[in-house]
C-alpha cells in the first residue's frame, strides 16, 4: 500500500489503514515478501506496541 507523505501529517486515513492491515496468516506472508524481511507483526489493537522488543 502506498500512502501519500502529505496524508501522514497527523494520522492514517481510515481507507488507507483498513488497506493496510492484514486478517490472515497468507495475507501476513504475502505483505512480508513484498515489504521485505525482518518484519515485525503487530496486533492493531491493544497494547500500544509494549510487548515489541528489540
């Protein structure tokens, strides 16, 4: 999904956010190969990211 640079000022548009999240484990894996690996994968509700480590 490309997103515009100037849509990107304060948050992601409904539209675009909604294109850009994926709901199956081969949407998940198709969106890695072409954003390329390492991915990191996360839950688009709850927890604000705490449990992403480095």
């Amino acid at each position: 999904v490309k997103i515009p640079p100037e849509s990107c000022l304060d948050s992601i548009p409904d539209d675009i956010y909604r294109d850009a999240c994926v709901s199956t484990t081969e949407d998940a894996v198709a969106s890695c190969q072409v954003v390329g690996y390492p991915a990191m994968i996360k839950a688009s509700w709850g927890g604000g990211g705490k449990g992403i480590r480095k």
